[in-house]
C-alpha cells in the first residue's frame, strides 16, 4: 500500500464530525460570548444526535483505519452509543443547573463535547498510543469540567484532587504499556495478541508486570477498589450535573477500553488477568455496599453506589466469555439509565439559596411531590436489584455468566454484597414515604427534567416487558468482541 | 574515532557535573541555568548519536522555552528555599534505605532470568524509513504525517482541551480597566476636546 495514501475515513467519520461540530461550537462561544451558552448547548445536543445516527450508520462487521490504529466493530458502536446518549442527558439535565448557579460559560458545552470525542477514541482504540491518547482527551477535559466552578472551593478541591490521582493512573498505564512494547515489540493489539500467544510467551514476566499496570490504570478510571479513593470526593465537589455525567459516560467507555484490552491483546493471558479482575470485583462490590451505609450526602452515596456497580459490571469481565461480555453491556445500558434517572431527582431538590444533597432533605417527598418520590422509589428499587425492575435483569445476566464460568464464590459475594447494599437504597424509599415532611422543593420539575424523568423511570420500570432489542443488541457487541 | 570519544565523554561529564549542581546550588537561579548547561551538553550527546533532530528539539523546546519558564517562575514567586531544603538531612537516612532496597530490588529482578526471557519477536508491521539516506527530519515527518496522522491530530486535540482548559479556569474578565480605544480617540474632535476661554487679563479665571 502506498504509504502516502489519504487512510479510509468514512469508518471514522461519527467521530470526525463531532470533532469538527466541537470546533465550530468553539469559534460560536468565542464570538458569541457566554451568552451563547444555552445555544451551545442545544447545538451539542444536537451534534451528539447527529454523531449517534452516524455512528448507525456506520459500516457493518468490522473495519480498522487509520493503519491499524482504530477499529469499528459492533461491540464499539454499542458502547459509543451507550456514551452518546450518556452525554446527551448529561447536558440537558445540566441546562437549568447552569443557569441558576451562574455556571453559564460556553466552555461548558464544548468541553463536554471535547471528552465525548475522547470517550469515543478510547473505545475505538486499537493500538497503546490511541488508547492513551482518547483516555488522556477525556481525562483532561473531565478534569476542567470537574473544577468549572473555579470560585467554589469544593469544585476547585474536586478538579484538583481528580487532576492529580488521574495523572497518577495516567502514569501507571503508561508505564505497564511501555512494559508490554518492550517486551512484546509492538504497539498494535493484533500484533500483542499475536506475540503472547505463542507458546512460552507467558513466560515473559515483564509483559504480565505491565499488563498489571494497566490493568491498575484502567481500574483507576473505572473507579475500581483499590484505585476508588477519588470518586467520592471528586463526586461530591464536582457541580451536580457534572456528577451527573462523570457517573454514566466516562464510566461506560472505560468499561468498555477495560473489556477490549482485556479480551483483545491480552485474550491470551486470560489466566493471569482473571485472578485480578476477581479480586478487584469483590473487592468493589462489598465496599460499595458497605461504604454506602453511612454516608449523608446523596452524591457521596451515589458515588459509593457506582463503585459497587462497576464491582458487578467487572463479574462479567471476569467470566471472559461472550455471554459474561454481553452481561456486562446489558448491566451498563441499565446503570446509564437508573444513574441519569437518579441524578435527574437530585437535581430537583433545590430549595431557597440552591441545591440540598442532604438525604435527610428527602424526607416525606411522598406527601410533598408524590411522582417525584415515585420516580425515586423505582431507580432506588432498580438500583438495589429488585425485580421486577430493569436493574435485576442487569445483575441477573452477569451473575449468570459467572455461575456458567463456574465463577461460584464470586456470583455468592455479589448476591450478599447487593442484599447488604439494598439496606441503603432502601432507607431513601422509607425516609421519602414514612417519615415526617420537610419543606417543599422550590419549583422542582423543569420541562426538560419532566422529560428525562418520565423516560428513565418508564424505561426502568418497565424494561422487562420488551427487553429483547437490548438483549439482541448486546448480543451481537459481545460477539464481535469473544468469538 | 577518538575524536567522538572524546566528545562524548566530555558532554557526559559534563551533563553529571550539571546535573548534580542543579541540585546542590544554594541559589535556585543558579540551579536552573546549570540546567540549562545539561540541557545543551545532553544535545551534544544527541548528536554523537546520530540524532540531530532531537538534539535540536532539546535545545528550542527544552532551553528555550522550558527552562526559561522556570527561571520566571523561580524569580517571579517568592518561595523560601532555604525552608523548603530543611526537611532534607532529616529525611535522608529514610529515603536512602528506601532507594537502596528499591535498587537491590530490580537488581535481584534482573539478575533472575525471568525478566530478562522476551516475548518472541514479532514480524513488526511498522515501517522504517531509510535512515541513511534522509535526515532525522525528513524521516521522523515521513511516518509522522503518513502512518501515524491519527495520533497526531489525536495529539492536537489533547493540547486544544489543555489551551481552552487553561483558559476556562485562570482568565477572569476584569470590570472597570480602562483599555486603550483607537477608534475613539480618532473620532474625539477639537471641538468636543478644547474649549477657548477669553481670559481677562488680571480678571483671573
């Protein structure tokens, strides 16, 4: 092939057009000022729908570009999209927010849109350098965004603290991926999965050192226990609606660049992994059940909440099979939808001067706005695993395939882990429904927030009627992935 | 030959000896130029090696720019360095062990032929390009433009987030300065400006 030849861009172009839709946003927020931000906002919105109907669009089976570095596959599109959407609610949910907290910059909905193109790298990624270079395009945005309201010394404790254990995790990687070049001689996944699957390449200890170390720097971004630590400072500073997004999109393409590391150069060294990924998984599970219990601050519980969630989400990863693959992206559909549900009813509880996060301040909703508590009831209910509701169906699917990968003592932990984490979903449905009422909410219910309710509590609670596109789907990402 | 093993035993000395002093200075100014002197005999080992390209890099991005960042920062802040290298003889004996453990670690580590097995080499599909008959320049923007323009504009990117981050968080719109306006000085008239008063004479004004 000549090596001047212009690569094949069509396979990419759902990201080039949001690349480019975030540039041109840029140039109409430097001109227009930060009067411009709620335009900008509906425009990213808008950019991101576009970049989700060409990414459907895009080329069926699997393609790689780019000279080898970036890869369309099924499992990819069905990620992005679960990021797409993500994103999207992100913004809306964070339209009134901006608004009434004087956060009205235009830097807002570019930079949302900026790590949203990052997310989309790194789960297209097919070599080390693009994997770092996506991870590093989103990091860097997320930790702006985290310390956007740069007067807030909360916010700015936030950015800090996610910038400096985020280079950490940045360093980490880095280093496991050095490791493996140097000792497999290539950058490419193919060419890995190729060099440690032949016979005595497990000996190589420096490949498996640096596969650690990239494991660790994943688990970092995953916010897996031992590598937890910033999420619930981070979640708890960082303004709601940035909390909103930290807790869905970056959490669902890291799982999926974990997923495609894990399963595609490194397929081989499944043995080794495995072992990790285990104890990573119980480890997450029981401290986000135990760790829950005492908090006071909703945001400080949900980010508790999503460690423990990526602890059962990592169950699949650890069973390694197609049908624990496909576990994994039905559990992260589920988790985007209860989360951004979740946070849409944080949102809500505005009262005076701002925002509340304590949950005492939910007491006796059921009598103040009725469907606002319904609407909690059902994401708590999902949340904790409660059937019918869509968030069983997600542990169920991966509890299964670790039971088919006789993954026995894992599938046991994560069943008592989610008993003991139910108590603290729970205490919220009993303190909205018997205690004493506090103070109504100001004005609780937006349009837009109306909307995002109403979709998310319909979606969660009636998911087990028609589940079948979700499952199909999966099905086939997770094929693409483990032949 | 012996020419080059001179040099290169010069620049290497003297990289040491600079970097050494970059640490030892008393003066933090001092400090940094004595940076810079590594910065530029490490250029010189570059070249030895071939590799001008880098040798160049080092000396506009590393001397130029880097190193002169810091020599602000160091003049403009006004931090105690006298106070900051006091913990140093206290926590010495710590850090030392620790160094020392570190090092017989990955000595045992190499000694032990378990790191040392590399995986089986692997028919790279990376392309060369001949490096005998092109400049470092030339060659380095051969594959940087061709085969690895995804990374690079990937890169570009990444340095677009951090520029617009950077604004984002440090640049606050000050009210009330008064900017110069060309425009209106240029519309502003003599008569909207000065005013003729008849004076008396001993009449006062």
């Amino acid at each position: 092939m000549d090596p001047h030849a212009l690569p094949a861009l069509l396979p990419a172009l759902p990201e080039l057009w949001l690349c480019g839709a975030a540039l041109a946003l840029l140039m109409i927020g430097v001109f227009g000022g930060d009067r411009s931000t709620r335009p900008l906002c509906y425009l990213a919105i808008a950019a991101l729908l576009v970049t989700f109907v060409l990414l459907l669009l895009g080329p069926e089976g699997r393609t790689v570009t780019f000279s080898g570095m970036f890869v369309v596959d099924p499992f990819g599109v069905f990620t992005k999209g679960l990021v797409l959407i993500g994103a999207m609610l992100a913004i809306v949910l964070s339209l009134g927010y901006i608004r009434h907290e004087g956060m009205e910059r235009f830097e807002f909905p570019v930079l949302i849109v900026l790590a949203t193109v990052g997310m989309l790298l790194m789960i297209s990624a097919n070599d080390l350098i693009a994997l770092y270079l996506g991870l590093e395009m989103q990091s860097l945005a997320l930790y702006v965004i985290a310390a956007f309201r740069r007067d807030s010394l909360r916010s700015t404790e936030a950015g800090l603290k996610y910038f400096v254990l985020g280079a950490l995790a940045s360093g980490m990687l880095l280093y496991g991926a050095s490791l493996v070049y140097g000792f497999t001689g290539t950058t490419s996944f193919e060419d890995i999965a190729r060099a440690v699957s032949v016979p005595g390449a497990t000996d190589a200890l420096g490949t498996l050192v640096g596969l650690v170390f990239i494991l660790a720097g994943l688990a970092f971004k995953v916010s897996a226990v031992p590598f937890h630590m910033w999420t619930p400072d981070v979640y708890e500073g960082a303004p709601t609606p940035v909390t909103a997004l930290f807790a869905v999109a970056p959490k669902v393409a890291a799982i999926g660049l974990f997923l495609r590391v894990m399963l595609e150069p490194f397929a081989a060294l499944a043995g080794d992994w495995q072992q990790v990924i285990v104890v990573i998984s119980i480890a997450s599970m029981v401290l986000g059940a135990l760790a829950a219990i005492r908090q006071t601050s909703i945001k400080r519980l949900m980010a508790y909440s999503s460690i423990g969630h990526m602890g059962y989400a990592l169950i699949g990863l650890a069973a390694g099979s197609a049908e624990g693959v496909r576990g994994v992206l039905i559990y992260l559909a589920i988790y985007v939808v209860m989360n951004v549900g979740t946070f849409a009813v944080i949102l809500c509880m505005r009262r005076g001067q701002g925002m509340v996060e304590d949950i005492t301040e939910l007491a006796g909703l059921s009598r103040t706005h009725p469907m606002l508590a319904l609407a909690m009831t059902v994401f708590m209910f999902s949340l904790a695993g409660v059937p019918p509701l869509a968030g069983f169906f997600g542990k169920l699917y991966v509890f299964m395939a670790a039971i088919h990968a006789e993954l026995y003592g894992l599938a046991v932990v994560g069943v008592v882990a989610s008993v003991v984490g139910a108590y603290y979903y729970v205490r919220i449905v009993k303190l909205m429904y018997f205690d004493a009422p506090t103070d109504a909410f100001e004005r609780p219910i937006r349009g837009e927030m109306a909307a995002v309710l109403v979709a998310t509590g319909v979606l969660t609670a009636l998911f087990f009627v028609y589940p079948a596109p979700l499952l199909a789907g999966a099905a086939t990402a997770a094929a693409a992935l483990v032949p | 030959m012996i020419v080059q093993a001179i040099a290169f035993y010069a620049f290497a000395a003297v990289t040491l000896a600079a970097a050494v002093m970059v640490i030892a200075a008393r003066n933090p100014v001092h400090s940094v130029l004595f940076l810079i002197l590594a910065f530029f005999n490490s250029a010189g080992l570059m070249v030895l090696l071939g590799a001008e390209f880098l040798a160049m890099i080092l000396v506009i991005v590393y001397v130029g720019a880097v190193a002169v960042l810091f020599l602000f920062v160091v003049m403009m802040l006004d931090i105690n360095f006298a106070e900051l290298r006091q913990g140093f003889l206290q926590y010495l004996p710590i850090g030392g062990v620790i160094g020392l453990v570190l090092l017989a670690e990955l000595l045992l580590l190499l000694g032990s032929d378990a790191i040392g097995s590399i995986a089986p080499a692997v028919a790279s599909s990376a392309p060369t390009p001949p490096i005998n008959e092109v400049t470092n320049t030339a060659a380095l923007g051969e594959l940087l433009y061709t085969r690895y323009v995804y990374l690079f504009q990937a890169a570009g990117i990444v340095l677009l987030i951090a520029m617009v981050g950077a604004i984002v968080l440090t640049l606050r719109q000050r009210v009330g300065v008064r900017k110069q306006s060309v425009g209106k000085q240029l519309r502003r008239r003599r008569e909207a400006a000065v005013e003729l008063k008849k004076v008396v004479p001993r009449g006062g004004v």
